[in-house]
C-alpha cells in the first residue's frame, strides 16, 4: 500500500522554489545605489569647472558602466532562471497531487478490503436471519392453525358441557335435589356415623371429631332454620368432652410390669415342705435305751389326723411350679386384652381370680405378694365403660327439619304446576 505524501515536504519545497525572485529584488535594489550615486556625480560636475566635469564625467561613467553591468547580469540571471522555478513548482505540485490521488486511491483500497469481510459477515447474517425469520413464520403459521383447532376444540366442549349443566339441571329438577338438600344429608351421614360409633365402639374421641365436622358444615350453610341441630350438637359435645378419660396405655403398662414381676413371688408350697423336713429331722440314737422311744414315734407318724374347718387344696410338687407361674401370667394378659376392649365385667373377673391365685398358691405374707395384691385390687376399681350420654338428639331434629324440607319443595312443585297449567288451559280455550 503506497503512502500518502508528507504535507511538510510538499510545503517545503514550494517555499523554497520561490528564492530566485527574491535574488532578483536584491539586484534591482543594489542598483538603485548606484544610479543614486550617478545622480549625485552629475550634480557635483555641473557645480565645477569643466575639468573637474570631465574627470567627474569619467568617474560616473566608469561606475555607471559598472553598475549597468551588474544590472544586466542581475536581471539577466533571473529572466533565465524563473522559467525553471515555475516549472519545478509545477512539476512538484502535479507530484504532490499525484502523491494525493495515490494515498486516496490507496486507503480507499484499505477501506474496501476492511469492508469485504464485514460485508460478507453481514451477508451471511442477513442470510440467516431471514432463514430464522422463515422458521419463525412457519412456526407461528403452525400455532395459529394449532390454536384455532384447540379453539374450535374448546367451542365444541364448551358446547357439550353447556348440554350437560342443562341435562344435570334437569335431573335435579325431577329429583327434587338441591345444593342445600345435598349438605344436609352430608349432615345427616355425619350424625349417624358420631352416634354408631358411640354406641357400638364406644369411640368416645371419634364421636366428638365428627360431631364437630358436622356442626362446621351446618355453619357453612347458614339456615336460620338449622339453629335447633346446632343447639343440640353443641349439648352432645358438652355431655361428651365431660366423660372422664380412662387411662388405657397406663392400665396396660401397669398390667405388664406386674406379669413380669410374677417369677419373683413365693409360692406356698416352699414354707410347707420346709416345715415338713424340719419335723422330720430327728436328733440321733445315741443310747439302746432310746430306741423303743423312736420306734413309736416312727409308728405314730405313719398316720396322722387332722382337722381343718375349710376345705384343703393339693400341695404342688416342685416340678409344676412353673405352670403355676405361667398361669398368673396368662391371667394379667387377659386382664391387658379386656382393658384394650373396654370390657369392665371381664376385667375385673379375671383381677378376682389373679387375686384369689395369690391367696391360694403364694405366701401371703411375702411383701411381694402383697405389694402385687393392693396394685390388683387398685385396677379393679378402674371404670373402662364410662356411661355414655345419648347423642341421637341432633339426629332425630335434623330428620325433622330435611322432612319439613322435602315437603315445601313438593309444595313449592305443585303450586309451579298448577300456575304451569293455567295458561295452558287458557290458550287450549282460546283455539
């Protein structure tokens, strides 16, 4: 790529093409002088003789030849110099011109070869904008086309639920059935559910859950008339939240702990057989003399009479403690078994025999035996049948008040007939 020309050179040079005119202007002036001097000569000869005009007259002439030739050989040097300048100063400035053109046809060069890469980039960008914007279009031609079947879609659905909202509003015209009907056989529902599971469970906790789900649906529907079945469902709550809780778990925690302390008790049956040994034990013969003595006693000891004022029970042998063990044991679970079930009677029957076991096979004096008979006796005085109060009130008054319902609207049906009916009958007149 060709520089482009220097404008301090180009400057330059056109100044200093310009000196030989002003080496012509110093030629002129230095003959100014000398033509001044020839002036003042002649004056001075005409003020003198004639001699002296004459040797004066030579002076000047010899100067005024001078001169002239000094003149003639200044104002002959720049007439054949100037030609030159001007052509040299034409010359440079078509060079600096051409110099101009050059760059500017250069740079231009530049320019376009910045340019084609950016052009090309533009082209490829445009290229691919308008294949995106021919995506673009054909996707929204497809969404439009796919909206305006999910809209005819949409219409046709709209149009058959229009056909079912009218089909449904018909069938709860024949039937007689409104929202309001709906709702209050919800209520209905709740209500027996609270009062079958009161009387047949004796679900205390779940009667009450229910009876409160069905007073916040009577709120829900906000009848007036409805104030009679909450003012009764509310006394149901009371008589029920005043029921006295049975601890169950700790009734059962309590049965365990006792049925794992049963192997620790003792038995009956020990303290006889140790009385027994020691009065079997005998001191030895120690003489021949005693021997008639401890004949007899042996005879005497083989029958023995006695005489008890309640019937006696069987001693159990040692092999057959561990039934009798296992058998209180299976005592207090059943005891566990009727608290699970609410059963009072069958609790308390089988406390009164773990109780009546005790007295008969273990030692009753033993501070464990009393200790698990006072617990016994403590978990017969608990009540697992609470009574109950009779929650079937709120029943029977919304029964009334879904007859006294049905029939206004039975009412409300034959009085639409009949004014129905009437202008039938009048246009039949008219024909």
């Amino acid at each position: 790529m060709k520089k482009k020309p220097d404008k301090n050179t180009s400057t330059e040079k056109a100044q200093a093409t310009p000196a030989a005119p002003s080496k012509a202007i110093v030629a002129d002036k230095a003959t100014k002088p000398a033509e001044t001097d020839g002036n003042k000569a002649e004056a001075s000869a005409n003020k003198n003789p004639p001699e002296e005009k004459e040797k004066a007259q030579k002076k000047p002439d010899t100067k005024a030849k001078k001169a002239g030739a000094k003149h003639a050989a200044a104002s002959k040097t720049p007439r054949t110099k100037a030609p030159g300048k001007h052509r040299l100063i034409f010359v440079s400035l078509v060079f600096v011109i051409a110099l101009a053109a050059a760059g500017l046809a250069g740079y231009d060069f530049w320019l376009l070869r910045l340019q084609a890469p950016i052009n090309a980039q533009v082209i490829n960008l445009q290229n691919s904008f308008e294949a995106r914007i021919g995506q673009l279009e054909q996707q929204l031609r497809n969404t439009q086309s796919r909206l305006s079947a999910e809209a005819q879609a949409r219409q046709s659905a709209e149009a058959e639920h229009q056909a079912l909202k009218a089909a449904l509003q018909s069938v709860n015209e024949r039937l007689g059935r409104s929202t309001l009907a709906w709702r209050m056989a919800e209520v209905e529902y709740l209500l027996t559910v609270a009062n079958d599971r009161l009387l047949l469970a004796r679900d205390r906790q779940t009667a009450i859950a229910v009876l409160e789900t069905a007073d916040s649906r009577l709120k829900a529907i906000g009848d007036p008339a409805l104030l009679k079945v909450r003012k009764k469902i509310a006394g149901e709550l009371t008589a029920l939240r005043a029921v006295p809780a049975v601890d169950i778990p700790g009734v059962v925690l309590k049965l365990t702990s006792l049925a794992e302390a049963v192997p620790q008790l003792p038995l009956l049956d020990k303290k006889r057989l140790a009385v027994a040994t020691e009065k079997q034990q005998r001191p030895a013969v120690k003489d021949w003399k005693q021997i008639p003595s401890v004949v007899w006693q042996d005879i005497k000891s083989l029958v023995q009479v006695r005489r008890h004022q309640q019937p006696t029970e069987p001693l159990l042998p040692p092999q057959q403690a561990g039934f009798l063990y296992q058998n209180l044991q299976l005592k207090l679970e059943q005891a566990k078994l009727a608290a699970l079930q609410h059963d009072t009677a069958v609790f308390a029957a089988v406390l009164r025999e773990a109780t009546q076991w005790l007295d008969s096979y273990f030692e009753p004096e033993a501070t464990e035996v009393q200790a698990m008979k006072s617990a016994l006796a403590e978990l017969q005085g608990v009540e697992l049948q609470p009574e109950l109060p009779d929650v079937s009130g709120s029943l029977r008054e919304l029964r009334q008040e879904l007859r006294a319902l049905m029939n206004a609207r039975a009412t409300a049906g034959t009085a639409q007939d009949t004014a129905a009916a009437k202008p039938a009958g009048k246009e039949a007149g008219a024909l």
